[in-house]
C-alpha cells in the first residue's frame, strides 16, 4: 500500500565499504533497518524516504557498485526507494518496501519503470527470505483484487512474520477476506514487533475502502458540495461566492511534500489563467499558525482557508490523498478531480481555458 503522511524518522546515510559477495549472511542491528541495493540501473543515486512522512527524504549514493542505507527504527513502516526523476515527477521508478528493526533488506537486479520490483530479488535477514515470492502476490491481489494466492502463500508458511506484509493489500482489494487471514496469523505475530505495523494497514485498509465507496457518490457533474470556512483574515469564506468562475480546489498541506513541490507551477497557472478562474487552497493537518506561516513562506497569492480536523468537507469531496485539486466549473458543478502532482491537471487546464 502506499500512504503519503505520519512520524518522524532520525535517519543515516552509510555507504558500503568493500563488500566482496553480495550474497552473504547478513546480520541486522537492534533499533536499525537496512537496505542494500545492487542495482543494474544508470542511476547513482537514490531516494529513500518513509511513506508516511515524505518531508524526511535520504539521498543515497552509489559506491563500490552498490547503495547501502541504514536508518534507526523503532516499528515497522513502509520505505519508498525511488530514482532521483521520479522523485521529481518525471518518467523514473519507484517502489515501496517494508522496513522491519533488526532487518537488513538486499535488492538485486534492474528497475524498470512500469514494474520496478519485477526485476528484483529481494534478501537479506531472515524476515525477508520469502519477500521476492511475498512482494509479487502482493502485486497479485492489487490486480485482481483476490486474496487467495496470499492466504494459500500464509497457510504454506505458517507462523511466518512475512504474512503481515499482506494485511494492506488484502484490506484494500479484498476486505471481505481480511479476516481469515489475520485469523491465520498466531498472536505472536499478531501481537509481536508487527502488532503497531498490522493494526495501521487494517485502519489505513478501512479509509481506502471507505474513500472507494465515497468516489461513486461524486461523479463529473455533480454539484460540489457547499462550504463555509474560516479565511486568512479570520472571517467566514463561502464556496459560493466564487460561483461564475472557474474554481480549483487544492487540498494541501504544509507538511506534504509533493503539495509544496507544485507551488511553482500553480503560481505559473494562476497568473496565466486568473482572469478566468480562481484557485481557493483548502488547507489541512495544519494547526492555523503553521497554516498561515506557510501560506507567507511560500508566498501564495490566490484565496485560502482553513480545513479543521473532522470536518465534514473531506467526507464531501472524498479527500484521502494530498494534493487533490478539484475543478468546478462557472455553475459549481465538478469537472474533473486530479490527485498527486499530475503534469495532466496543467494540460487539462490549458484545453479548458485558452
């Protein structure tokens, strides 16, 4: 699964030495996650950076043949390991791992864009000793939204911690099976270094066949839902006092990364385009002075307001990914919904405004 937010995590390049045989019996450290790659990629660099906080990103280069990283870790989480262009939203590759205390993860072979981990294989520690196996049935339920390759793999391999790395895939496509495989797991596991891992991808799981359901419910054409929030001067601002114009709606947030990255481009569009549109950013997971200090740091000119936690805006307009920018047109109704940092939303603008 791939999520876009969360904690803190203190972080350490180490680059590789010597190491005569990629193959070799690795050992993990206490509190510290690895990860070795061997790839046959051009790149010498990569981007390391943990799902859940995109703002902690570790550059990783290439020595003796080889990327080595080591980050200190207290729970399981999800890495991202990406190429420097896809990084910067460009053609490129990228890939989400799991990240284990006392681990070391080895990668060897190539990256290609469209299926990254197909020419991988993955070692290491012990945990990851069926991972190549257990990453493509994961790729496998994503696909066919059927969980039953990743029971039969789990009940093939009882008692093995790698099954955890199901328990997204499996709450995502296949909700209705969740449980008979958590049912298969013994409480050592359940319970064990994986407990905090597991219980997060069933919640994350529930959102995004929550957000799933919702989708439906706001098609292209809709009316957008109504609003009233709080502006930067501190007086109510109404969505429909923009109504006449065409309207963006972008959900950011301070601490998004890829949010923060588009500012440039939107500033580009805003003032290309500001005599036939407005663009209302719609902050959240801010508290309101980082809300406000972002809005001057970055120096935003077009209108702004303030989502607070809980509100009902998100449930309305199906946000579970940031950016998502929401275009209305004149007569409110939505035309079209961009999620992530998409070169297309700039080329829908363009057919919709010149």
């Amino acid at each position: 699964m791939m999520h876009f937010w969360k904690k803190n995590i203190v972080a350490a390049m180490l680059f590789c030495g010597a190491i005569s045989c990629f193959a070799q019996n690795w050992q993990g450290e206490a509190g510290k996650w690895t990860f070795v790659g061997q790839l046959k990629n051009p790149e010498d660099t990569l981007i390391m950076m943990p799902v859940n906080n995109i703002h902690e990103q570790h550059t990783v280069l290439k020595k003796n043949g080889m990327f080595k990283f080591t980050t200190k870790l207290t729970e399981a989480e999800e890495y991202m390991i990406l190429s420097p262009a896809a990084c910067r939203n460009e053609p490129g590759f990228s890939i989400v791992v799991n990240a284990v205390p006392g681990e070391v993860l080895t990668a060897k072979g190539f990256c290609n864009n469209d299926k990254p981990a197909d020419g991988l294989t993955f070692g290491g520690t012990d945990f990851y000793k069926y991972y190549t196996e257990a990453y493509k049935i994961q790729d496998k339920v994503q696909e066919t939204e059927d969980a039953q390759s990743a029971i039969n793999f789990v009940k093939a391999h009882p008692g093995n911690e790698i099954a955890a790395v199901f328990v997204g895939a499996v709450g995502c496509y296949d909700p209705d099976r969740l449980n008979e495989l958590l049912n298969l797991m013994p409480p050592a596991i359940r319970n064990g270094r994986m407990k905090q891992f597991i219980n997060q991808e069933i919640e994350d799981a529930k959102e995004y066949v929550q957000q799933k359901e919702r989708d439906e419910m706001l098609p292209e054409g809709s009316m957008a839902p109504e609003f009233t929030l709080e502006g930067l001067n501190g007086q109510p601002f109404s969505l429909s006092s923009l109504r006449g114009k065409y309207v963006i709606l972008d959900f950011w947030g301070s601490w998004c990364g890829w949010c923060i990255s588009g500012f440039p481009d939107m500033k580009t569009y805003y003032y290309k385009y500001k005599n036939k549109m407005e663009i209302l950013g719609m902050d959240c997971g801010d508290t309101k002075a980082k809300w406000k200090r972002a809005v001057d740091e970055h120096e935003l000119p077009w209108k702004q307001v303030f989502v607070p936690k809980g509100s009902q805006v998100f449930d309305d307009y199906r946000i579970s990914a940031y950016p998502t920018k929401v275009i209305l047109g004149p007569d409110g109704k939505v035309l079209k919904t961009v999620i992530g940092e998409d070169p297309k939303f700039y080329d829908y603008l363009d057919k919709l405004l010149k």
